[in-house]
C-alpha cells in the first residue's frame, strides 16, 4: 500500500491534430487518496478485462460491469478523528447509531429509522450524540472504585508489601508516611502504640518472606505482621498486647485440637522483650502454613532504641525549656536534671483558666509556646439607674506571659493561693510539673525552687490596679463614644451599611 505521487506542475495533454498549439490542464489534487495495490492487482486480473499481453482484444461486458462495481475499494479511507478513545466495549453502540435505514414513503418523503443491533449488548452511558462534554468525561477518565473496607484494606495490604519489600535506608520520606498512614489503619497500632513512636517505628520496618510451609517462626523476636499467607499459633497467648504480663514457664503450648489461623492483617509476636527465656523458646512463637509467606517485622531491640532516642530526645527538649527561662540559668546541673525528668506536656486551646486567684495552682507551668494573660480581681463603685451606686468585682488585664516564662512555683511548693489568674489568650504548649512528683526532689532542689522563684505579679499594690483599671475604662469609653459619633454622622444622611445600595 502507498500514496500515488504527483507532478507538482501542471500535466498537459496534447492533441493529436493540434499537438503544437493547444493544450487540456488537468485538475491537479493537493492530496492524493492513498491506493491498496494488492486490491488493485485483484481487480485488473478479473477475467474479460482488454489484456494486450494474452491476447484479449475487448472487455466483456459482465467484466466492465465488475469493475466499476468495486473500484472503490482500491481507494483506502482515512480514519475518522474521534474526541475521546473507542473501546471494545462501545464500537456495537457506534455501529447501532449508525446503521440507519432511509425508506421513502408514499409521498416520496425520505424517513430515517434507526435499527438498534445492541439491545443484547452491554449499556453504554452515552446513548445518543450531545453537545455536553460532561456526558463523554466518563470516556476520558477511569471509574473510582467501589469504596468497600474490605477491598481497601486489601489494596493497603498490597501498598505495604511493595513498600516494605525496599530496605529502610532505601525507603523516601514519602513512602515512610504512606506506611504510617496505611499502618495506623489497623486496631493494634491504633490501641497500643501512640502516633510520634509509629512514625518512628515505619523507618525501622523491615520485609521478611519464609518460602517453605510448617517452618517454625520465633515471636519473641519482634512485633510480626502478616502481609500474605497463612500461618497456625503455636502458644497461647500469640501476642503480647501487655507489657506487664507475666508468661508461664514451661512455655504453654496450644492442644492439637485447639488451631488458630492467622492471615493477612493479622499480627503476632511481641514488640518488648522477652525476660527470663532463651533465643529458641516458643512463647508467641507461629507456624507457616502457606508457602511465601510475608511479614512486615519491628524488631524488639529497634522498638527499645526508638524508644530511648524519643525519650532522649524530649528530655532534651525539657532542659532546653528549663535553661529559657531565666531564674534556672544559675542552677546546678544535676538538680535541674533531675527537674526536667519531672516535666510533661500539656496543650491549651485559647481561653482557658489554668489557674484562678485566691486558688491553689494545679501545677508549676512553664511556657514553651503560645501567650496568656495576668487577669487581677478589683472592687469598684458603679452607677446604676436610679441614682444608687454598688460595689462590683472587675477583672483587669494587668500583663502577659510569653514563651520561656514560668508561673505557680511558689503557689505550689508553700501550698498557697496563687496572686492573679492566668487565661491563654492563644494555643500554648506548657511543660508542667505536678504537686505530686514535687515531693519526690531532695531538700537542696526545694530549696533551689524557692530561692529562685516569685511570685507572679504578687508585687501590684492596689493603687496600681486601680490606676490601670481606669486606663482601661477610659479607653473603653472613648472607643465607645467614637462608634455612636460615627453612627450618628452615616445615618443623618440616611446611609445604613448593610442595606439598600451600601450592602455590597
């Protein structure tokens, strides 16, 4: 099959009378059809064709007739440009829209009628040409599938073992978080270990696969996961979701007539370890009874080092918090060691209380980050309609706490009244150390605490929080007075915000 080639200038054709002075130009064709060749040998070799070579000096009839019938067919057509992709599935309903049949009436009127060929087929959604392009979206993207629990737990099933399967210092930061996320999917994870150590514990991760079936796996290894197969228990318990649990020795064995399969999702083995047994005991221990089979394994000496570098790593982050704030730069490093062994923390959403004045203080606070507020309690003399007066408690807003500031020290070493109440004014983040642990420090660290502590704004005198109340309540006033005096001045001229042309 190839394209017939033309002149690009014109092909004239002379007469045989007139060949020196007259000319036909013929129609010259700017793109030719492309011709099937082995068509066209098929079609001059019809019997009755005029063929010098054997001597047939005039066509027949019935061979003239032949060949202009399936001319045509030597010419290839071009394929049509089509807006979206043709499936298998959807050419029976092309053909079914385009098989249609003209009839003519008595009146001699064309009619269309359609002949549907696809009734037995499959339903396509387009079922007739439109001009909405959200009608053909379906054929330019893929169907979202079926949001069943079952088939998404499979499809995380399959992320974790392609995951998995790379060594952890080949994992990207990206594959760890979609382990964390897949992984915190699954009851045991969620119940037993917090979010920040199982982001710690998907680095760690690593694939193990036992090609041979009945091979005896050891759970006191590390925490197993079953990612594909079967695998039988061999003790009971299999799994250890208590730390403080105490193993019977001998090792207790399943009976025989007692089975429990574990497949894919399920886990057993042991994340702490085993004190008192050898390398070869059975506790926790499983059976393979599929071949290939996969596990997803955190190891009990990674999960005991995650676990002392996440410890270290905020007992640094609380000496750090303490040394901020100024009264325990001085200190000695062993007492203030031993005080940040006490912190823990605690988050405030804003407008909370975290202490009231003229109450004991919950807790020695120091502040990491976020700020609140010194409220100070006044008495004061008011107005009211009649021309009586009466005495009222105000609150006034005396200062603020920021990052690396403390408050309650001696509010809880004295067991004594704090001085003013503290209200976050936005989210904080407190390192806080309770009355209780507090009895736990030596004389010399108490001490320490009480020498190098005040009280928080326990030095205001009245005149001072009468002053600034009135600070404020002028400050109010004024405020107060310019909203009416600007009120007035837009509605004397009948503009109202808000409605008729000013409520844009």
């Amino acid at each position: 099959m190839a394209l017939v080639k033309r002149r690009e200038y014109p092909v004239r054709r002379w007469h045989s009378a007139k060949a020196s002075t007259s000319n036909v130009l013929l129609p010259r064709i700017e793109k030719p059809p492309a011709i099937d060749y082995e068509k066209l040998r098929e079609l001059c070799g019809i019997d009755g064709l005029k063929d010098m070579q054997n001597g047939v000096l005039q066509t027949t009839e019935e061979a003239h007739q032949s060949f202009m019938d399936n001319y045509k067919n030597v010419f290839v057509k071009k394929p049509k440009k089509l807006g979206f992709p043709i499936h298998s599935e959807n050419r029976e309903h092309q053909k079914s829209l385009q098989s249609l049949t003209v009839t003519q009436n008595a009146t001699g009127k064309t009619s269309t009628e359609k002949v549907d060929k696809s009734k037995t087929k499959k339903e396509w959604p387009i079922d007739a040409i439109t001009h909405d392009v959200r009608d053909y979206l379906p054929l330019l993207h893929k169907q979202r599938k079926i949001e069943d629990p079952e088939l998404i737990r499979l499809e995380n099933l399959k992320t974790l073992r392609r995951i998995s399967k790379k060594l952890p210092f080949q994992r990207t930061a990206a594959d760890n978080d979609r382990l964390f996320n897949i992984l915190r999917t699954f009851s045991y994870f969620k119940q037993h270990i917090p979010d920040h150590v199982l982001k710690e514990l998907c680095v760690v991760a690593v694939h193990e696969t036992w090609k041979d079936p009945d091979f005896t796996i050891f759970g006191n290894t590390g925490l197993h996961m079953v990612l594909q197969g079967t695998v039988t228990a061999l003790t009971d318990p299999y799994l250890n979701e208590d730390d403080g649990a105490m193993l019977r020795s001998p090792t207790p064995l399943l009976p025989t007539e007692t089975e429990i399969t574990l497949g894919a999702g399920e886990f057993f083995g042991t994340l702490t370890k085993v004190e008192g047994r050898d390398i070869g005991s059975k506790v926790y221990s499983v059976v393979t009874k599929d071949s290939n089979c996969e596990f997803l394994k955190v190891t009990a000496k990674d999960y005991a080092r995650v676990i002392e570098q996440i410890r270290q790593r905020e007992h640094t982050e609380k000496v750090n918090l303490l040394l901020s704030c100024g009264q325990y730069k001085l200190w000695p490093r062993q007492p203030l060691l031993k005080v940040a062994e006490l912190i823990e923390w605690i988050h405030y959403p804003p407008n909370t209380v975290l202490a009231s004045e003229e109450y004991k203080a919950p807790y020695v606070a120091h502040i990491k980050e976020g700020t609140a507020v010194i409220i100070k309690q006044i008495n004061v003399v008011i107005h009211v309609p009649g021309g009586k007066k009466e005495k009222r408690t105000k609150q006034v807003v005396m200062g603020r706490l920021g990052p690396s500031e403390s408050f309650a020290e001696l509010s809880v070493l004295m067991k004594e009244q704090i001085t003013c109440s503290v209200v976050t004014a936005t989210k904080m983040t407190l390192g806080v150390i309770r009355p209780e642990k507090i009895k736990d420090l030596d004389e010399t660290t108490i001490k320490l605490f009480k020498q190098s502590s005040n009280r928080t704004f326990g030095d205001l005198t009245k005149d001072e929080i009468q002053s600034e109340y009135m600070k404020q309540e002028l400050k109010r006033e004024w405020n107060e007075f310019k909203h009416g005096v600007l009120l007035d001045v837009i509605n004397s001229k009948g503009i109202r915000p808000g409605y008729g042309k000013w409520a844009k």
